[in-house]
C-alpha cells in the first residue's frame, strides 16, 4: 500500500476515491470490485477488498445503484392503508420481496382514481419495478399506464397479459357466500355493495347477477355502501327497509360495521338477521359473533405477485394469471332463516 496512511477517524465519510487512493487504482476499478464484476485481477481485487475492510467504508446504495442501473426497490401502490386486506396482500409482497434482498417502497392513494396513475408513475421512477394493489382507474387508463412502467404486476385487476397478474376470483367466491346463505334458507338477501371504481366489486356484481338467473327464488338486492366500518354501520336503514333476512357485505370490514350498529339497535345476530363478510381480515375470526367470510391466503396473492413480477425483472416473462379461489368459513354470525321475514 506504499507509504499511504490509512484515516483510522477520518473528518469526513470515506469515499469511493479515497479507496482508489490507498489501492492505488482508479475509481471505476473500486466501482466493479464493490458491484462484484469478474473483470478486475484478483490480487487487485483483494487489496480492494481488504482496505474497504480496515478502514470500515461502506458503499453509498445511491451510487451503488447509479451505478449497476437498479436499485433493488421495488414500489407498492395500495388504494387504502387503513383496510386489513391490503395489510395483508402488502405484508406478503413485502415479505417474499425482501427474502430476494428488495426493499419496499408504499404510495397510499386514499381510494382516489384522480391522480392514482401520477402517484404510480412517480414511485416507478424511484424503483425497479411497480406492483400496483387494486387499482381504481379505469380500464384504458390501466393499459396506457402499463405501457410506461414495465415491468409491472397487478393485483385484482385482468390486463389482457399486459403485466403480471395475481387476482382472486370474486365472482365464484360470492356465489359460493350466496349459496351458503340460500342453503340456510334464506330467499331475501342484501349485498352491500363497495366502491363503484373498485373492480374487485364488478365482479362480485356480476357473480350474483349469474346466481340470480340461477336461483330466480332468491332475490339479491344491490345496496351501494362502500369498503369502510362507517359505510356499513350507516347501512342499517338500507337493509331494513328492504326487509332483508340475511346481508353478504362488499368485506369483513362492512360487515363488522352493520355488526355494530346492529347490537346498538337490539337486533340479534344471526336470530334476527344472518351478516357475512369476504376477505377473512383477522378481525373476523374474534368479533362477536364471529363472522362468517370467505377466505383466501391474502399472503400467498402478494407473494405471488411478487415471485412472477421477479422473473419479469430478470427478463424471464410470465402473462398467465395466477387465480385465488376463495373458501367459506362458516361461523356464528349466520344462521337458519328467521321465522318471521321482517325485523
């Protein structure tokens, strides 16, 4: 190392020149011996690796990722924060991303389709690839922003094999939750529908206009309502006046919402009235009662994304959806008919 000193307390950060300067090479050799490149003679090599080692430097991740093009985040556009089931998609995403040595970067968009795709193509420019949780835009404005942020995967949404996709299958799960309400007798149903942007909604939508024509004895009305504790508390004036005997709610947190205004009012669950849910949040499992959902390891769906958007970054492309079937968890908050039809 000749008769260069090592700074053993230097008075500023030690730098990629610095390094340079004691190994007496240049900076981009410090550069491709830091990034892991084969190209540098291996006794070169070393001495690079045993200065970095003795004076404790510790390469910027900023210029480390100029420098290899990437930067090993990846972004997470979620519709809102305050909703378990995306806690839960999130948590996976996050979990399987980091195990491959990503890191994660979240923009919440408060349920708001203006604007949703700016946030989107903000938090791309900063990352290396974009996952985007139910997207609430519109269908062309989805396809024009796949274009620009490739790679990509979405959760909840189809794309036509625009980007890597990962969705549960809303229709037969709330036709499953029907016929588990039907089976227990029940022939006037309310659905308290979600947010009229979120396609995970259509979808339930268009499942029980198939069980309609199906079981034309049942009669499912539409209720709009929305995706949050508060929507389906104020849901209860809706549900009684159509005189419902059982309620299948857009998620568990709808449901835990009319749940609550339903013991304010003296309304006995599932005596009076049968409520289920869909997501199977943690919550659900210990409400009082607990209540009945439909189920879906909301982990796996994140984790799936994430596994294929992978292959997408290392080149390799995967266009075929992967889909999650959801399962009935039956619990205490459903139960046979009532034998008067009016509460």
């Amino acid at each position: 190392m000749g008769n260069k000193r090592i700074r053993k307390n230097p008075v500023r950060p030690m730098r990629i020149s610095d390094i340079a300067e004691l190994a007496g090479v240049s900076n981009a050799t410090v550069s491709r011996v830091i990034n892991g490149f084969s190209s540098v003679n291996e006794d070169i090599a070393q001495r690079v690796r045993d200065i970095i080692k003795e004076v404790g430097y510790v390469p910027s991740q900023t210029a480390r990722s100029l420098s290899l093009g990437a930067s090993q985040t990846i972004g997470v556009v979620v519709p809102d924060l305050s909703n378990p089931m995306y806690h839960a998609v999130l948590r996976g995403v996050h979990r399987a991303a980091a195990a491959d040595g990503y890191r994660v970067l979240v923009a919440d968009t408060l349920e708001e389709t203006q604007g949703e795709a700016a946030v989107a193509l903000d938090i791309r420019h900063r990352t290396d690839a974009l996952v985007l949780i139910a997207p609430r835009m519109t269908r062309p404005e989805l396809l024009a922003l796949l274009m620009r942020v490739h790679p990509a995967a979405v959760i909840n949404r189809t794309t036509g094999e625009n980007a890597v996709v990962a969705r549960v299958d809303y229709e037969a799960g709330i036709q499953t939750l029907a016929d588990h309400l039907r089976g227990l007798g029940h022939t006037r149903i309310a659905f308290l529908s979600g947010p009229e942007h979120s396609r995970s909604n259509h979808d339930r939508q268009r499942g029980l206009e198939t069980y309609r024509a199906a079981h034309p004895e049942v009669e499912i009305v539409d209720i709009p309502t929305g995706s949050g504790f508060d929507d389906g508390h104020r849901s209860w004036e809706a549900v009684r006046e159509f005189g419902a005997t059982a309620v299948m709610a857009f998620n568990d947190l709808v449901a835990l919402g009319l749940i609550g205004r339903l013991t304010e009012e003296g309304v006995r669950v599932p005596d009076d009235i049968s409520v289920a849910g869909f997501d199977n949040i943690p919550f659900a499992r210990y409400s009082s009662p607990a209540l009945t959902t439909m189920a879906v390891d909301l982990g796996e769906v994140g984790a799936s994304a994430w596994r294929d958007l992978k292959q997408e970054i290392e080149g390799i492309a995967r266009r075929e959806a992967t889909v999650f079937t959801p399962e009935l968890e039956a619990r205490a908050s459903t139960g046979a008919k009532p034998l008067r039809d009016e509460i």
